[in-house]
C-alpha cells in the first residue's frame, strides 16, 4: 500500500512513528527514527507536503498523523482508477488481436515458443495470469522449468489459483523431483499419478495452454544434458520448442484429454515420512468388467472370454484396453498384478 502511495520505508517509518503518537516535534521523531534533527525537519516538510502529517493547533513546530483514510484515500483511489484504465487498454488490446488472428485464420491459434529461455518466460507468464485454475501434466526432464524449481506456482497457489497436475509415475524416482512435488502438494495443489504421461502440458483458465514438444531436450534451464540414447533420431544441437495454443477446437480437446488423464489417474498425498506417495483410487472397475477380469486371470484366451460373455472378440479386446487404461498400467500382466494388489478378486 504504501509503496503505491510512493513512500520510501523512512517516511513509511516516521509515518507510523506519528500514527502512534497524538503528536510530534522534529527532536523527539529524530529520537525514534535515529536521525539527526535537521534530517527529522525535512522528513516532516516532504511528509506535511505530501498531505500526511499537519502542525498542531498553535504550534509551528508540533506534528500529528493526518487521518489513513484521509491522507492515503486519494492517492489509493487515483491508482485503482489507473489501474482499472490499463486493464480496459489491455482487454481491448486483446480482443483486437483475437480479432484479427480469426481473421487470419485458425493456424494462428498456435504459436511455437523456441529455446529453453523463451519457453521458461512464457511458463512464467501463463501461471501469473491465470485467475481461476491450471491443469498440467508433468512428466521428467524439466525444460521450461529453472533449476531452482517452479518457485511461480508456489506464488500463484498463494494467490488462491487452483493447481491440478497429473505427474507420470518416474517423477516420483527422482529425489529432487518428489522433494518439489511434496512441497507443491503440502501448498494445496491436487496431484495424481498415471503410468505414464504421454506430453508435457500447462493449461490457464482453460483459454491458454502450453504444448512442450516430446523432442524436446533436458539442456536447457539448468537441467543436466539428457542421456543421447533416449532419442536417438533427436538432433541433439536443436533448441528444445513448444506449442503455444489459444481457442479452439485444439484447446478443447487437449482440456478434455487431461480430464481423461487425471480420471483415470490415482491421488497422490503426503505419506508419513513426508515424501510424496501414491494413494490408490477408491473406485473398482464395474461388475461385468470383474467378471471379464476374472476369466483372464483364469488363462482363457480373448476369443474363449468373447465364447462365455456371449460378445464379439473385438469387444473383449476393446474391454480389456479399457480395463488396462482404468488401472493405469501398460500391460495385461501389469492388469493382473495390480487387480491382486488392489483386491479387486
């Protein structure tokens, strides 16, 4: 507040000194303040100049605190409206450039970000304007993030931005990684955990979102140099990129493929030893999925369960996909693992 009110932390101190006080000369505030007594006079003039502190009644040389609400009110005000006035600039600005990008033509709703840089300020930039929630999905190697960490969500949480965050299953083997996420959720963001988390994505308010390219490498933004062997057709002196999107029909489905994600995902909270641990969904696959379940425990082949349910081979291969994907696995020995784990039998 005082800041807008363009006050230095002397004048902010003298200020509260005066506050506290029905009144003030120059000697006795240079006391409280450690200043010398012309340093005092002169704080006094540029504070009395300022409409913060006036002379008492019949004395010249006796200070009180003008009234907050008085003295600080208008100087508030005239920057709010200010405020206001550069928020409707911006909202026209805006609306122009959408405008003219759907005049353009819907290939301007991307827009590549290329260099680790470039794509760590337009990370940056995405969460601070978000008013209401971000989806991401988070999966290793960081690029767009600085080595120190997202230290901007830790900010925007506290703003009251909603976090959601889906984190493929290898994020929790990395120390640092899950030491990070540990502090994000004991913020409040709501994670979850799947097998597998196909891209990197950032979502704000479900208007903009943030595509990392899977080509893109761990070299930028502090990260160690990525293992050559993991991409072998990657060229390694390309600068990693991503995909900027706005409205449309691209927005819309890469909103939904993350509400896919995070269903079928498993919450993730604080374990005892403060690590971040995965918490096993509390929902069961439906009853005649049970049942196909336990025909493929019992090794009958697909075409065999499709005989007993009285269905076609395509529809239990179908099911059997759909079943793999609900308990986030990648294979049918995985399905049976977990099905035992989980009690499901």
């Amino acid at each position: 507040m005082f800041e807008t009110a363009s006050l230095d932390s002397v004048e902010v101190r003298a200020y509260r000194t005066l506050v506290r006080v029905p009144e003030a000369t120059p000697s006795q505030l240079a006391r409280s303040l450690g200043l010398s007594g012309r340093e005092a006079a002169a704080l006094l003039d540029t504070l009395e100049a300022k409409g913060l502190v006036s002379r008492a009644e019949g004395s010249a040389h006796r200070f009180r605190a003008s009234p907050p609400d008085l003295a600080l009110g208008p100087l508030l005000l005239s920057r709010q409206q200010e405020l206001q006035a550069a928020q409707s600039v911006m909202a026209k600005l805006t609306e122009e450039y959408h405008s003219e990008a759907r005049r353009r033509g819907a290939g301007e709703a991307v827009e590549t970000v290329t260099g680790a840089q470039a794509m760590a300020r337009t990370f940056d930039q995405l969460q601070r304007g978000a008013r209401g929630e971000i989806l991401a999905l988070c999966k290793p190697p960081n690029v767009a993030v600085p080595s120190r960490g997202n230290d901007t969500e830790l900010e925007v949480l506290a703003s009251g931005v909603r976090y959601r965050a889906v984190y493929e299953r290898s994020a929790l083997e990395v120390p640092p990684e899950v030491y990070r996420i540990r502090e994000f959720v004991g913020r409040g963001e709501q994670a979850r955990v799947a097998a597998e988390v196909p891209v990197k994505m950032v979502v704000a308010d479900r208007e903009l979102a943030m595509l990392v390219s899977s080509s893109a490498r761990s070299s930028g933004a502090g990260s160690p140099p990525a293992d050559p062997s993991a991409a072998p057709c990657a060229d390694p002196s390309a600068e990693p990129s991503a995909l900027l999107i706005r409205p449309g029909a691209l927005l819309d489905a890469l909103v939904a493929f993350f509400e896919s994600l995070w269903a079928g995902a498993s919450p993730l909270v604080l374990t005892e030893d403060g690590l971040a641990g995965e918490r096993e969904s509390d929902r069961t696959p439906a009853p005649e999925d049970l049942l196909l379940l336990s025909l493929l425990l019992t090794g009958l082949t697909d075409t065999a369960i499709a005989g007993q349910l009285g269905t076609s081979l395509r529809t239990v291969q179908r099911r059997i996909r759909d079943l793999i994907e609900f308990a986030g696995v990648r294979t049918r020995m995985q399905l049976a693992w977990e099905a035992a784990r989980r009690g499901w039998l």
